[in-house]
C-alpha cells in the first residue's frame, strides 16, 4: 500500500517492486502532490503499463485538464459509485490487454519482416550471383581473344564508373543516373566489345590500318554483341540485366552529332550508359599503344575528347571528364601495366559493391 507520506520517488520503486497494472490515486493528498506521483509512474511506461485513474473530489475543468496533461487514463469524481468504478476499472482492464495483444502483434510482425528482408536479401545474393557468373563467363570469352583486352576492360570499368558515379542525381534529368546504375554501368561495361568473339583473327589481330572492307567487317562487332546479348536475354528471360549491356555493346561507337555506327543516333537517341561507355573507351585507346601508332599522353588525350564535346561526345559527360580528369590519369597509370585477368577483377569489384574498388583505394 502506497501511504499519503509517500514521495513520487517512493511511489516509483513501489511500482517497479509490484508492476501494478492500475493504480487509484487521490491529487488532493495533504503532504505529497498528486499531479508529480502520476507523472511519475507514467514515465516508467516503457518499463510497463500501468494506467492512473485519479479518484477526486475536485470537479474543476482545470484540475482535470492537468491531470490528463500529466498521464492520468481517467478522473472520477468523489463519491463514486462502486458500480461506476468497477466498471472503469473492468474498462482499462481491457485496454491494458488490448495494449499488450497489440505490443505482442508488433513484435511478431517486426519478426516476420525480419524474416522476409532476410529471405529477400538471400534471393538478391543469389541473383547477383547469376548475373556474376555470367559476366565472368563472357567476360573470360573476350579476354581470351586479345592478351590486352583484360587491361583495357578493367580501364574502361573504372572510367565508366568515375563517369557513371558523377551523374548520380545528376541536376540534369536526362543525365541523371540512380545509384544502381552507377553501379552496373562498370560492371556491364566490360562486355561493350563482345562482339569482336564474331571477327575474324586476320582482322581483328592485324598489326597494321585496316582497308575499307576490314573496318566495316570490324564495325559489325556492336551489332554481334548487340545479338549475343539480346537472344541470351530471349533465351533467360532472368538474365535481363544483359539489356543493359547489349545497349552498350551496340551504342558505344555512336556520336553525339550522329556521325557514328551502326545506327548513327544523335544526341539524347543514344543510350545514357553507351554514351559513358564511348567516352570511356576513347580516353583508354588513345592512351595506350597500337601497333600502328604509340599511345598518346593523358593530357593530349584530354584536349582531343574536350575538341570533341558536342560532336563526338555528350557535352555534360565531356564536363564531367574535365572535372575528373586526375582520377582518370591515377587509373591510367595503375592499370598501365595491369596483370589482373579482368574475369578477377569483375568478381572483386562485385564482392565489395564498389564502382571502381582500385580507386578508391589510392
């Protein structure tokens, strides 16, 4: 039993001993304040419930507007009838199950939706893990045909990604890119030229310029990857990310001015991700050697894609190389003499849900 000398700390521990699920309290109690004791068990709600019905013989609007501003669930006004009480007591009975039915209830939903997001987190590992293997095995296809190509896979990875991660919620909305596509933009980048597995080696290995017949036999690589790609998404129809690709495959050789192949799109025409890509795989051809001419600097390589904004390449993308261009010169030199098969490294930029891991790193 709570007695009158007892203090809203006294009436606390009393509470906390005996977890009450109702407590009777009179405000108009000679030596302690009725109004302190109530908020004071109600602020050890989190603790239990406990409702506070306040038993008075005031009948003032104010006294009862304080006591509900302090926590009390109910005012009864003296003399009560012990019907009326039984009833309001039999009344918060209900309502303290029903709070407690309902905290059980929330709690198994939280569980439940623990559950789902794990189940759901373990079907997105495993999607992932089909979309890498088949990056892995194509990406393997197209390294096997060049001893370079994996150099310049994994270059035009990172350079995408420096390219991709800048238009993420980008102010131009035609250019703006979501953080997923940030991120599968490097990733698919890697299978932009798999459709040179369809050229010829005396073509596709010939050390010196190719004849007019050569190079449109080799500008035919965009459209055989555009096909690889779209009749394994016709095929699989859960390997749809390969769309992406296949955009890339067959657009990164598009211009803005629409003096590219093998569509010759103009401008917005070409997809965002083929647009990235063109730039990205401009920037690594002209800075690495060919056996027809020795690799350009990065610097006379930045002033040929600036020339070319407008014409050749999308002028936002061209603004952003401009304001990115010492990350593509740290990526240039780390990977110039590059040993890692490129199907490694798409599995390791996977593993860490990096854009571009190696950069990040320096």
């Amino acid at each position: 039993m709570i007695e009158e000398s007892d203090g809203s700390d006294s009436v606390s521990e009393h509470c906390i001993k005996f977890r009450p699920d109702i407590v009777l309290l009179d405000i108009g109690l000679p030596r302690v304040d009725g109004f302190s004791i109530c908020r004071s068990i109600k602020r050890m709600d989190r603790i239990f419930p406990c409702a506070v019905l306040i038993i008075s013989g005031r009948s003032s609007n104010r006294d009862m507007e304080l006591a509900i501003d302090q926590g009390a669930d109910d005012y009864l006004v003296k003399p009560i009838d012990p019907t009326t009480l039984l009833a309001r007591l039999q009344l918060h009975e209900k309502l303290i199950d029903a709070r407690e039915a309902a905290r059980h209830y929330s709690s198994e939903l939280n569980n439940q939706s623990s559950r789902l997001t794990d189940v759901i987190e373990s079907r997105y590992q495993e999607q992932q893990a089909i979309q890498d293997a088949a990056i892995f095995t194509l990406a393997k296809v197209a390294e096997s045909r060049d001893n370079e190509t994996g150099n310049h896979l994994i270059r035009i990875s990172e350079f995408s990604g420096v390219l991709a991660s800048a238009l993420v919620d980008h102010p131009d909305a035609s250019r703006r890119l979501s953080s997923a596509e940030s991120l599968s933009i490097p990733r698919l980048s890697t299978l932009h030229d798999i459709g040179k597995v369809g050229i010829p080696d005396s073509i596709l290995l010939k050390p010196g310029k190719l004849d007019a017949e050569e190079w449109r036999i080799m500008q035919s690589h965009t459209v055989i990857g555009w096909e690889i790609l779209e009749e394994a998404v016709q095929h699989f129809p859960s390997a749809s990310f390969l769309r992406g690709a296949a955009l890339i495959a067959k657009y990164h050789h598009e211009r803005w001015d629409g003096t590219g192949y093998p569509s010759k799109l103009k401008g917005e025409e070409i997809p965002l991700a083929a647009r990235v890509v063109a730039l990205a795989d401009v920037f690594d051809a002209l800075t690495s050697d060919r056996p027809y001419r020795s690799a350009w600097t990065c610097e006379k390589t930045r002033e040929h894609i600036l020339e070319g904004s407008g014409t050749h390449f999308d002028p936002v993308l061209v603004e952003v190389f401009r304001e990115r261009f010492d990350d593509f010169k740290r990526i240039q030199r780390v990977f110039a003499e590059a040993s890692t098969p490129v199907f490694q490294y798409v599995l390791s930029a996977q593993s860490t849900a990096q854009t571009s891991p190696i950069l990040a790193a320096l």
